[in-house]
C-alpha cells in the first residue's frame, strides 16, 4: 500500500472546488434517475480508468465486454496503466472518468472525505443492494467515517507460503501456527555459507521485505490502529510491543546487517528471481496472488499455504489475516454517473463478473455469493486465502483522512527499530502516536469549511 502525501492533501484541499458535472439527475420519487432514464435513453460511452495493464487488462476488459453485451446502450472506454496521482490530477482538472478503480485503499479517505468521488448511498437504497455480502473487512476498506462513495471489485488477502521440499529437509511436518513455533522453524530453515552469510533463510522478519510489513502482520496479533474515536493508539495497545519484540529478536537472530546483504543479493518479489520461489526464502507473507507467479514462472516448485502464525497469547487468531483490494467510484465530474454506476454495480456484486475476474486474475472475490460459486476456481493453496478471507477475526487498515500517512511515519520508526536505534520501545510508540495525530489535526483543518 502505497501513497503520495503531496496528491492526497493537494486533493483535500482542492476538489471541493471543482465544478460538477453529472446527467443523472432524480426521477419523480427524488431517487437518481436509472440508466434507462438518464440522457433520454440514448445509447452513451462511459470512460473506465484502472491501473491494469497487459494480461491483467485484458482480464478485465473481457468482463467489460460481458457487460456492455448486458447493456446495450452504455458502451465503455478502458484506459489502463492509471494510478491514484492521474485519476487525482484529472478530478482537480474537471475532467476525470466516468468511472475509476484504485489499487490503493489509503487513497478513500480524501476521496469520500472530500467529495471527490460521489455517495453511492442513494444508488444503492434504490437498487437495495445487500450490503451484508461483503465481509466486514470489505465494507471497511471501501468506505470512510460512515459515508459510501467506493464499493470493492477483488481482494487481496495475506498467509504464509511455505517451502515443502525444505521441511522435509529439516524434519518439519506442518507449518507452524503460533510464532514461537515459527521462530523455531526459522532456525531450523536457516542455512549458511562457510563465510557465515546467509543461503537460505528460513523466514525474513525484516519490515520493508517483500510482504513483510507492519500492516499486514498486524492480525496475527491482534494489534489495533486506532481507538473507537479514530485515536492512533500504536502506543497503548499492547500487540504492536508483543509484534515488535517478537520481530526483532528474530532479526537480531540472523543481524541486521546480514539480512539486509541477503536481501541484495535476493531477486526481485515481482519476477521469476522471487527469493521464494527459488528457494532462497523457506516460509514468506504473501497475497493469494503469488499462486499464479508460481504457476507461471515455477510450476515444479513444491509449496503449501497456511494462514499466518499467531502471538502464542492469542491463539483464537489462528486462521485470520490481514485482507485489502480495490475500490470502484464515481469521480463528481463524471457525465454518466447513472451508467457509471451500472458498471459499478455490475462489476462489484455479479457473481458471474466476479468469479470471472477471480478465475483470470487470481484474486479474492470480494462476495458471499461468489465465493460460493461452482465456477470459481481454487486449487488448494489458493482456497487456503479464500478461508482467511472469511474468518471473523480478519481484518484490514483502516481508512483515514490523512492517507498512507500514518503508515509512513510507523515504517520510518520501525527503520530505526530494527536496526538497532530505539532504546525505549514504548515511548517510541507513543511518539509515532503524537506525529500521527499531529498530521490528522492538520489535515481535518484542512477540510474543515
């Protein structure tokens, strides 16, 4: 999850300045005008902006085709390769697309907050689409402080991939559920040169390796964000200390510095030199996604999944995660917004769009409904995130209005931690939680009127 703070604050303090398009108008009952009635029926093309490319484009561009068969009279216009800054630069410009996709959740907060993208409550009052069929964690992550301008189209969700070859090696019989078990495994794991530098490793705990990252971690022991006003309470909640001291007696294990030479020495997590999927990393935190790398770049690799260890005092986590994806919205300068949402609504409840999707990206489908469909295709490491993906004690980020900023200011801590540099690790915490808080005062003066 990535941000640029410049793009989201010059968004805040922005877009509710730019003049609004929009031809959906109401019906005679005060709700929005359908598809049918808005435009006096005639046929339109709406614009569809997402950050697929290649492959993955064409993925999604065969669900769009699926959709336009569906409906006639609205033709749609994919432009691929768009990131959060573009789809902000236009929306600022007063000529954003009908519709946009995100890849990055962090970005919803400006997006709803500051009315870049338009409420859906009315859409989806009239058209009473359940909203019970997405998980907890989705509804989390596709709206902010009460307000619904996003609904989710795929999940990514996070588990332990681990080595089967190299367990057998070390006498290892099942993954392990708790972390000191996966400490012990680790050391197991662990091989060496003669000149002491690392040749495998048995699990990173680096923070800034591949998927190993605060975040996404997290769950395993149950550590919270913020407060139930929105507080950041990084400081007071004592699963960050229990995550931290467990981290770093396992980086202290293998050296800071050791790791950091195998780490560049390591290949890169986005190609067929993934330190997993040669066997330079025996277990690794990674999303559903990495299934369809291996099956592509190393099919023989021997492999398993599994949710991620849990804190030895919270057991019951066992079988959760940490999930996010993608979100769909309406940009307030949209032209369309009655076809927008068509899509919209198409592309993030259908479960046949959805499975469709699932099966050619290799993601979660972010319904009940699709996950119970036939057609949907799992093989067994894949179904192993399908079931994180529904556990009660799942979870996600949660959505602010200062963006990945709160997130930023944790890993820049955590350089620090790791290495070495922190003495006190509690009031290092609760100095993250002051600059926190220090940023969103600032931010929610911003929007203020």
């Amino acid at each position: 999850m990535r941000t640029l703070l410049g793009s989201t604050v010059a968004l805040a303090a922005t877009v509710g300045l730019t003049a609004c398009g929009g031809s959906s108008g109401s019906n005679s009952s005060g709700s929005p005008a359908s598809a049918a009635q808005a435009d006096n029926g005639k046929p339109v093309t709406i614009t569809f902006w997402s950050g697929y490319t290649s492959r993955e484009k064409g993925v999604f561009d065969s669900v769009l085709k699926d959709f336009t068969a569906a409906h006639p009279n609205i033709k749609v216009k994919s432009v691929g390769g768009i990131n959060d800054d573009k789809i902000v630069q236009a929306i600022r410009g007063g000529n954003g697309p009908d519709v946009a996709l995100s890849f990055q959740t962090d970005y919803l907060g400006n997006y709803c907050g500051a009315g870049a993208w338009i409420d859906l409550k009315p859409y989806i009052e009239r058209d009473k689409v359940d909203l019970s069929q997405l998980p907890a964690p989705v509804r989390a992550f596709s709206e902010f402080n009460g307000k619904r301008c996003a609904m989710p189209a795929l999940a990514d969700v996070y588990g332990l991939y681990y080595n089967k070859k190299l367990f057998r090696q070390a006498g290892i019989t099942s993954p392990p559920k708790t972390t000191s078990e996966l400490t012990a495994d680790a050391k197991k794991l662990t091989q060496r040169n003669p000149d002491g530098s690392l040749k495998v490793v048995g699990f990173n705990p680096t923070f800034g390796w591949y998927e190993m990252v605060h975040a996404h971690a997290a769950p395993s022991f149950g550590a919270k964000w913020t407060d139930a006003s929105g507080k950041s309470i990084l400081g007071t909640d004592p699963g960050w200390a229990r995550m931290l001291r467990w981290q770093k007696a396992l980086v202290d294990y293998y050296g800071f510095d050791n790791l950091q030479r195998f780490k560049a020495r390591a290949g890169d997590e986005w190609t067929a030199s993934n330190a997993f999927e040669t066997g330079k990393v025996a277990m690794n935190i990674d999303g559903e996604y990495r299934t369809a790398f291996i099956s592509k770049e190393h099919p023989e690799l021997d492999y398993g999944t599994a949710p991620m260890p849990v804190d030895d005092a919270h057991p019951e986590l066992y079988g959760s995660g940490y999930v996010v994806g993608n979100t769909l919205g309406i940009p307030r300068t949209s032209k369309h917004q009655a076809q927008a949402w068509e899509l919209i609504r198409y592309l993030s409840t259908d479960p046949g769009a959805l499975t469709k999707l699932s099966n050619g990206l290799k993601n979660v489908p972010t319904t009940t409904t699709s996950l119970a469909d036939p057609a949907l295709k799992a093989n067994p490491q894949f179904k192993t995130f399908l079931k994180i993906f529904t556990n009660p004690n799942t979870s996600t980020t949660p959505i602010t209005i200062i963006g990945a900023a709160n997130q930023e200011l944790f890993q820049t801590f955590l350089q620090k931690w790791q290495s070495g540099h922190v003495t006190n690790l509690e009031d290092g915490l609760k100095n993250v939680d002051k600059e926190i808080e220090a940023q969103m005062a600032n931010a929610t003066a911003g929007q203020a009127p």
